[in-house]
C-alpha cells in the first residue's frame, strides 16, 4: 500500500484538534509534562532564531549581489515596496476593523502557566546575540561578500545557511505539532480555547479577502504601466495561484508563474530574471499575515503599540524575511526574533503566532507568487532594452 504522507497544515491541524480533545481528559501531570516540553522548546527557540536569521539573510544578500545591474536593483526596490505597501495595508486594516471583532480581555499571555501549571523543570539556553546584532551582521557580512565576491566566504555562508536549512526541517517544524499540541492543551485544561479559537477564524477571514484585494491592487497599478485591463492580467495567473495553493511553495511553483507571466507578455529574459528573484525577495502575502496577526494578538492581550512601534516592525520584517520563503516555515520563523524584540511576543504569543501562519500559509504563499507576474509586468515596461 502507498503511504500516506500528511503535510505540516494537516499535522498541524490534528495537534490543535487532539489538544483540544485531550485537554479535557488529561490528568494535571499530564498537562504538566507537555507545559515542560513546551518550556524547553521555548528556550532553544530563543536560541536558535538570531543563528537562523544570520544564515538566512547574509547569504540572500551575498547572493542578491551578483551581475544584472539595473534591472537587479529595479526588481529589489519593486519588491521591497510591494512588500512594505502590503505590511502598511495590513495595519491599517487592522487597527479599522479589529476593535469590533475582537475582545481585549483573552489571556493568550498566561497559556504557559494556565491556573497555576508550571513545567518540571526548566534550562535556560542564553543566545549567542540578539536579533537586532545577527541582523546587522548579516548586513554587514552579507554586503562585504556580495562586493569581495570571494568563493570561500560566500560558501562558509552557504554551508552555514544549509546547517540553518536543515535545522529548520529536522528540529523545529517536526516538533512544531507537539509543541503547538502543547499549547492547546492547556488552553482547554484551563478554559481558554473557544475565546481563542472564535477570534482566529474572524482574523483568517479577514486576512484572506486582504490578500484579494492586495492583488487586484498590484495588478492595477501593473496595468498602469502596460496599459491593459488588470482583470485579465490577473485571471491568466490563476494557475499559479492554485499550483501555490497546493504545493505551499514559492519555489515549486516557478515553472507555472514563469509561464504564466509570458502568457501576460512578459519578454523570457525579463521572466527568467525576475520571477525566480521575486520567489526570494517578494513576501507581499507572508508580511501581510504576520502584520495582522501579530496586531489581532497583542489586541486581545491589551498590549500597548502605535504607528511608530509597527513602522519600524514592518520596516525590519521585510528585510528579515528575505530569504524565507525558500525554507518551508522559514517566514514565521525568521519573524520570531523581530516579534520578540519590537513588540516585545513572549513565547506563548510566538507559539500562537506560529499556528496561525501555518493555518493561512498556502494563502500567503499563493499571493506572494502571484504578485511576482505584476512586478515582472512592471519591469518589462521599465526596461524596453530587455523586450
């Protein structure tokens, strides 16, 4: 018989369903040594986020800066405000129409020690630096390798990203499902979920008809440039959207985007070029997430913020994340440092904060992809030279 392989959304989904269901017949020890698990995870979490950040971004940017000129940088700043515009449209959703679905009294900060359950016992793992220090040396390293173009830095930063890759894939998300599993054990044990859970599905719906209207936006503006109808340049991408869907990869899905973006009348150079670099640098969909939810949480918790606090989040978001969507789970992951240290997440909000990236993360990825097609429309018009 063929073996069945489930996904991370639907193991995911199982972990959240069983803790539900188990919350209610757990005996306390039980609940306890999961809170443990959970404690101990946390703190390699917090160990290994600047390390993942530092892999991930130097070597993007080392590797960004090789050949192509203008048309390279053209694309970068696109993205980049692709990016940025798409994290400003998810805040200012947010702050519009959150007050009236969410209520500021669920208490997502005491899930890790629900009713007076503490773990076993506890190690703390001290990071090697904080992410604000790994983010700025991986500018720095990045940058210097990007200039020097010395095979043996550039592949000490490649060998050091594989061992971050790999990290990812081996420790972290096959363990996600026992964490989150975790999580939602003690929510029920205690009481919390359904408050939780009815919040959740209001923010996922609004996220989602975000992510349509971000794209018929960028189309627009696309249309703009090329002077035709955006609809249309749209539904021709629609095979990318839905292989995304499926696949949750941005990389996975080149060979669709790219040839749906010469179905809109993209040159193939100008294709080859920008589609592939997008699947790297363009997170339009994945910050649009992150922006919002991290805000519906720290709502619900009656955290204080302001503009200027997610300014400069989403500012830092962007350039951390850009790397990410070449390592399954890499975006929320690479997020955890910065929800950290600007908005100041503790564990039980990241853990939360990570459910609910995984739930939407075919969504996120199917709009990142999609938007590639209108950044590549954008470039072809501005380089006539490449047509």
């Amino acid at each position: 018989m063929k073996k069945v392989r489930i996904g991370l959304l639907g193991r995911v989904v199982i972990a959240i369903i069983s803790g539900i269901v188990f919350g209610h017949i757990f005996p306390v020890w039980g609940v306890r040594l999961f809170v443990t698990f959970n404690a101990l995870f946390s703190e390699f979490l917090n160990f290994i986020i600047p390390l993942i950040i530092l892999g991930l971004v130097a070597f993007a940017i080392a590797d960004i800066g090789k050949g192509a000129g203008k048309m390279l940088w053209m694309t970068v700043l696109i993205a980049y405000v692709a990016t940025l515009s798409s994290g400003f449209l998810s805040y200012f959703t947010g702050i519009t129409f959150f007050p009236y679905l969410i209520s500021p009294d669920v208490p997502v900060e005491q899930l890790n020690e629900a009713q007076g359950i503490l773990p076993f016992f506890s190690i703390s793992i001290p990071p090697l630096m904080n992410v604000v220090t790994a983010l700025v040396f991986s500018f720095v390293a990045g940058i210097g390798i990007a200039h020097l173009n010395t095979p043996y830095l550039k592949g000490m930063t490649s060998d050091f990203k594989e061992v971050m890759v790999r990290t990812i894939n081996t420790m972290i998300l096959p363990v996600l499902p026992v964490y989150i599993f975790g999580i939602f054990l003690n929510m029920t044990y205690s009481g919390q979920t359904f408050g939780i859970l009815s919040v959740f599905i209001k923010i996922i719906g609004v996220i989602f008809l975000l992510h349509i209207f971000i794209l018929v936006f960028q189309y627009s503006i696309a249309a703009l440039f090329v002077k035709r109808n955006p609809f249309v340049l749209l539904f021709r991408m629609l095979p990318a959207y839905f292989t995304a869907l499926g696949t949750q990869s941005s990389a996975a899905t080149i060979p669709v985007t790219l040839a749906q973006t010469r179905r809109n009348g993209v040159s193939e150079d100008v294709a080859g070029f920008v589609v592939p670099l997008c699947a790297t640098i363009h997170l339009s969909g994945s910050t649009l997430k992150i922006v919002a939810c991290a805000l519906a949480l720290m709502m619900m918790q009656s955290m204080p913020y302001d503009f200027a606090m997610f300014a400069g989040f989403i500012f830092m978001l962007s350039v951390t994340m850009v790397a990410a969507p070449g390592v399954p789970g890499g975006a929320i992951m690479a997020s955890l440092g910065v929800l950290s240290s600007v908005l100041g997440f503790d564990e039980a909000s990241q853990a939360m904060m990570i459910a609910l990236y995984i739930a939407m993360d075919s969504f996120g990825t199917a709009c990142n992809v999609t938007g590639d097609g209108a950044i590549a429309l954008i470039v072809n018009r501005l380089m006539p030279d490449r047509k």
